[in-house]
C-alpha cells in the first residue's frame, strides 16, 4: 500500500474509534480519549458516563476483585475518589480531617493534607495540577496535586459538604451560607456569588455557558456561568440535595419530594417527572438515552431520558445516597447495604455484587480499567480484573 494511503487508512481508523467512544455517552463527551475521572460525575456536566472506558465491559466486569485498598481512617462516611494522571484523590472524615493522594497503580500514600475540620461528603475536583475540595471548616482549598501543599484557599460562610466543579478557568462551589461560588481557579479570586434561599449542598454542573444547582428552598438554578446572571430557577416540593446532570438540551435531578426531574436546559420548563419510593439525593448520570438514579427508597432506577418512562430498577439491601457511574455498557452504583453494584445499562442485568465491607453512598470512578471506591468501612479500594 501507498505511503499516503497507510496514512489516511490510519486517520480514518482513528477517526472512526473517537467517533465511536463519543457515542457511548450523550453530548458532553469530550474531543479526545481520556484516562482521568477528574471530577464528580467525570466532567463538568456531570454524566456519569466515561466513554474512553473499553477495558471493562459487560462481558467480563462480574471477574472485578480487589486490586488494592488503602486504610484512611475515618470514622465514618467518606467522599468519593477522583482518578488523575496515575493519583487517586479523596477526602476523610473525622478524626483526621484529610486530603489524601495515592498512587492509582499500588494504593500507596503519596501526600496527605490536613484541613480545620471534617471533609464529609466532598468529592474532589483536579484541573491544570490543582486538587480542589471543600470542608467543614468552610473553606475551599487548592492544593498542588504532586505535593499536596497549599495554593490558595477561599472562606466562605459555612459548611462546605458539595464537591467543587472546574469548568473553563471557574471553580464553583456551594455552601452552607446559601451562596454558590464562583471563584478563579487559579488564584482564588471571587468572580462573583449568588445567594438562595437554602443552604447549597449540591454540586454544580456547567454547560454551555450556563451552570445548574440545586439548593435546600427546593429550587434548582440557572445562571450565566461567566458573571452568575439570574437565567431561571425551577421550584419542586422540596428541598434539591442532588447534583443536576445536563445533557441532550435536560437538565435531570432529583427531590426530597420523592421524585426525579427533567427540564428543558435552556428554558426551566417542565419536562416530566418520575416517582420513587422516597428521598432521591443521588445524582443522575446519563448514557445513550437513559437516566441512571437511585432513591432511599433502596433502588436504582433507569428511566428514559426523552420522557421518564420507567425501564428497569433494581433493590438493593440499603438507601442508595450514592451516583451511578457508566462506561461500556455498564452502569456502576454503590448502596448503604456496603455492596457495589454493576448492571448491564440496557437490561438491568446484574454483573456484579461486591462486599465492600463498608456503606458506599457517594460517587465512584471508573478509569483505565479500574473502578475505586470509598467506603464507610474507612478504606479506599481499587478492583480491576486478574492480572490487571
């Protein structure tokens, strides 16, 4: 074959694969493959779906077994794990009050940075050699992610339980003081605030141009991602504990009134809603035409992402807090019965059960062949298949 034809024939084919991992997951795929789960819920949209995932799949996921776990000692829950350019970053409870960073391949500790108060349910965030999080204390805090030493930190006026969301050059971040921040990401900086009714427990999710938040008045929010300027805001019956997701023109998330909701992204129109069993705090992730969300009620759910019709759920043995994560056809959730689940996203087919010997009510992150996990049982905890 011609010099120049191998070499289109290569373009081609490499073409074709990115085409084909961006349609594992809807619209906020990004451009080019990937190896971190950066962020809650992947990127700044909040999905749930990593589409450069194709070492895992629904084939051979239910062989998962524990690669490695870490003991970081906290009493009780705490927040999901980020994976970032071979670093896994987490967030501990009381009594140590820390940020940790661990070798992706071996679990080994390779910092660790203490902050004034607990770090409940925080997840991560890592942009441009930062780690961002948030805690107790009230302060978000910037850390070097090779080192862990401090870079700035910016107070705000109370409890900081969301996980920060990085989206061009922002950092957003809600707090107890009923205030979503926007802060410059590089050096701290206030951009601006915008202050609800409620306290803001939620994180943040960016897309074009707009960000969407939910807070404890039972609002969920609309504003200019660039200067904070009021778009919309949607009322529920109750208080939003759970992070909107944004994909397809919706805007999907869940209630204290029980139910999951879908709006029109542009506008904060009513779509529909579906009905759980009870309180819905875990955030929605949406692949190829399905909402994946769980309930207190003990279940997970898919739904459809066009019009809330039911198409599968399944219960587990606890509340499931927890967000699902997606990569390859399979969908990813952890429940308070101290299991991670694995379910074939079409079918609901269970792949796999894990004991993880502690409750698992936040988010997970799937990358490179490998899901982690934190857990109630104070461990951080990698599993891959064997050999890997």
């Amino acid at each position: 074959m011609h010099y120049f034809n191998k070499v289109c024939l290569v373009v081609l084919v490499s073409l074709f694969l990115l085409s084909v991992a961006a349609a594992q997951c809807p619209d906020g795929a990004l451009p080019t493959p990937i190896v971190n789960w950066a962020q809650f819920q992947f990127e700044p949209t909040h999905t749930g779906c990593n589409p450069y995932e194709f070492i895992l799949n629904t084939g051979n996921v239910g062989n998962l077994n524990l690669k490695w776990q870490t003991n970081i000692f906290a009493v009780t829950n705490i927040g999901g794990p980020v994976v970032a350019n071979g670093m896994v970053y987490i967030g501990s409870n009381t009594p140590y009050n820390s940020v940790y960073a661990f070798s992706a391949a071996t679990g080994t500790m390779v910092w660790k940075y203490t902050t004034g108060d607990r770090i409940p349910n925080s997840t991560p965030a890592v942009a441009k050699g930062l780690v961002y999080i948030g805690g107790d204390d009230t302060n978000l805090y910037a850390l070097d992610a090779k080192t862990g030493a401090l870079v700035w930190k910016y107070t705000t006026g109370g409890f900081i339980v969301g996980s920060p969301t990085v989206a061009n050059g922002i950092v957003y971040i809600g707090s107890y003081d009923k205030n979503l921040y926007a802060l410059n990401a590089s050096t701290g900086a206030l951009l601006w605030k915008y202050t609800t009714g409620g306290v803001v427990v939620t994180s943040a999710a960016v897309a074009n141009g707009t960000v969407y938040f939910g807070s404890t008045d039972s609002n969920v929010y609309a504003l200019d991602a660039s200067t904070g300027a009021f778009h919309w805001k949607y009322a529920t019956g109750n208080a939003v504990q759970s992070s909107p997701a944004v994909a397809n023109g919706m805007v999907y998330f869940g209630s204290d009134d029980y139910n999951v909701y879908a709006l029109n992204a542009s506008t904060g129109v009513f779509v529909w809603k579906f009905a759980t069993g009870f309180l819905v705090h875990s955030s929605p992730a949406v692949v190829n035409g399905a909402v994946y969300v769980g309930s207190l009620d003990k279940n997970i759910y898919a739904l459809n992402a066009s019009t809330g019709s039911p198409l599968w759920q399944y219960t587990t043995g606890d509340y499931v807090f927890g967000s699902p994560g997606a990569a390859d056809g399979v969908v990813y959730v952890g429940s308070h019965d101290d299991y991670v689940y694995a379910f074939e996203a079409t079918t609901g087919a269970l792949l796999l059960r894990y004991y993880t010997a502690g409750s698992v009510d936040n988010s997970l992150a799937v990358a490179n062949g490998v899901v982690y996990v934190g857990s109630g049982s104070h461990l951080v905890q990698a599993l891959s298949l064997p050999g890997q």
